[in-house]
C-alpha cells in the first residue's frame, strides 16, 4: 500500500479510500491559504526586497547594543506583523514563549536572586531576541509573494548562481514542509500516531512510515521543480523576460515607515 492511502474499516464492509494525503490535509492547507490570502491583502503584495530589509534591519537592532525600550518595541512590531500574518495558536505560542524569557530576563532576578536566577537570565537575554529573530522571518515567509521573488532577481538581473538557490529556497522546501505534514497526517489516519515520542521509541518504524515517504517526495519535487526551471527558460543564453511588474505599494510603505522609525530612534541613542 502506497503512503498516500489509507483503509478505513467499517462495520460489515471494508473500503479503501485513495489519496488520503487530501483528506488529511485539506483542513490545514484551505484554512493556511485563506488566512495567507487575507494577510496579502491587508497589507498588498510586499516587494520581496521591501521583506528582506525588514528581516535585516530587525536582525540588527534586536541582536545589536539597542536599549530595552528599542528591543521590546521591536518585539511590539514583530507580535503586530505576526498576529496579522499567521494563524492565532502560532502568534499564541510565540507570544508566551517570549513572554517567559521576559519574565526569566527581567523579573526572575528581583523575585529569586540566586546562581540559578543568573544563569537564566543569561539564557533569556539571547532567548526572547533569536525569537524575535525567528519571528520576523516567519511574518515575511506569511507575506512574501513567490512569484514575484523570480520577477525582482530578474528586473535586478541577478547571475545564474545567486538566482538558483534563492529559488531553490522559496519554493522547494515550502512544497518539502506540505509534503511531510501529508505524510504525518496520512500515518496519523492508520493509528500510527509518528511524532518525537515515537521517533524516540521506535526510530526504525518512524524512518521507514515517515523519512523514506518523505524523501521519494523530495525526489519528486526536485524533477518538478527541474522541469519548471527548463520550461522557464533557467538554462537559455539570452535574458529572460517578466510578466510582472514590480511597484511600490500600500504595504511596502507600511514596512518602511516603521523601518525608519525604529532606524531613526537607534541612530539618536548612538548619537546621545
């Protein structure tokens, strides 16, 4: 029986149902296209090089010598973005978890002057800031228009060895993440139940339900995208042409004013 089906038994009768891989995911994957559709359109299509400098320049003031005031509210943006960009347990789940490193950084010590408490508040300094980190990058991803990625690398005109990883990046290994969430909830759909505990319990069963599936899929996708690339001229001698043009847009100026106003109170710190 093949990964992508499952037997469902019923009183009296035994029916298969092919391709349980949609069945499985077709909750997850309409509600992650609805939620991804209405963000695009709360904030318009964001130039992916208007998100690439957003990543950046939040990198830099929340892993930089910023003042507390600047970090948190860099956090203050991040939560904004994420609550608009993802779904609630993701933006949920962050927030506490930042919450607590704030509370281990700032609080811990004042309530619990001990080694431990000192030792934390080292780990929670650089905890809640890779988290910040981490969730800028996820609010770009939830943003960031694919297609118009390949359109900005080539109006830049971008050599052949910078626009094939970056390619390679956006678009396999979001299809590599649907494909193994397919797989988890096919296996989930037998009793199988894979996850950490039982990769732990039983790491022979998990690789051959899950890893082998899940790596004839990244063969798959790999042919695929190899052929899109050749369809789209990748390999030609001459330049390759665009049908999308890229504008400055409603959401492009949201990101940048806010950009600069974080830029320009980290400038007047260094200043002062």
């Amino acid at each position: 029986m093949k990964h992508d089906e499952a037997t469902l038994a019923l009183p009296g009768a035994t029916h298969r149902v092919p391709h349980s891989r949609s069945v499985a995911g077709i909750g997850f994957d309409t509600a992650s296209a609805v939620h991804t559709r209405r963000s695009r359109q709360l904030f318009g299509t964001v130039d992916p090089r208007t998100l690439a400098l957003y990543v950046i320049v939040l990198n830099v003031l929340l892993m930089g010598a910023g003042s507390t005031a600047l970090v948190m509210t860099s956090l203050g943006v991040m939560w904004v973005f994420l609550v608009l960009t993802t779904r609630s347990k993701s933006w949920i789940s962050w927030t506490i978890f930042v919450l607590v490193w704030i509370f281990c950084c700032f609080l811990l010590p004042v309530l619990w002057r001990s080694t431990v408490s000192a030792f934390l508040v080292f780990i929670a300094f650089w905890m809640f800031r890779f988290a910040g980190v981490f969730g800028a990058a996820v609010a770009a991803i939830k943003v960031l228009d694919v297609t118009r990625v390949g359109a900005v690398l080539t109006q830049l005109h971008a050599p052949r060895v910078i626009y094939v990883p970056v390619m390679v990046v956006v678009r396999f290994f979001p299809m590599a993440v649907r494909e193994l969430r397919a797989i988890v909830q096919a296996m989930t759909l037998r009793g199988l139940n894979p996850g950490a505990r039982s990769a732990v319990r039983h790491p022979i069963r998990t690789g051959e339900y899950v890893v082998i599936p899940f790596l004839a899929s990244a063969a798959r996708i790999v042919d695929e995208l190899s052929a899109a690339a050749i369809i789209k001229g990748l390999g030609a001698q001459k330049s390759r042409s665009n049908t999308q043009s890229s504008r400055f847009r409603v959401g492009d100026a949201l990101v940048l004013t806010i950009l600069v106003a974080l830029v320009v109170w980290r400038a007047s710190e260094v200043i002062v």
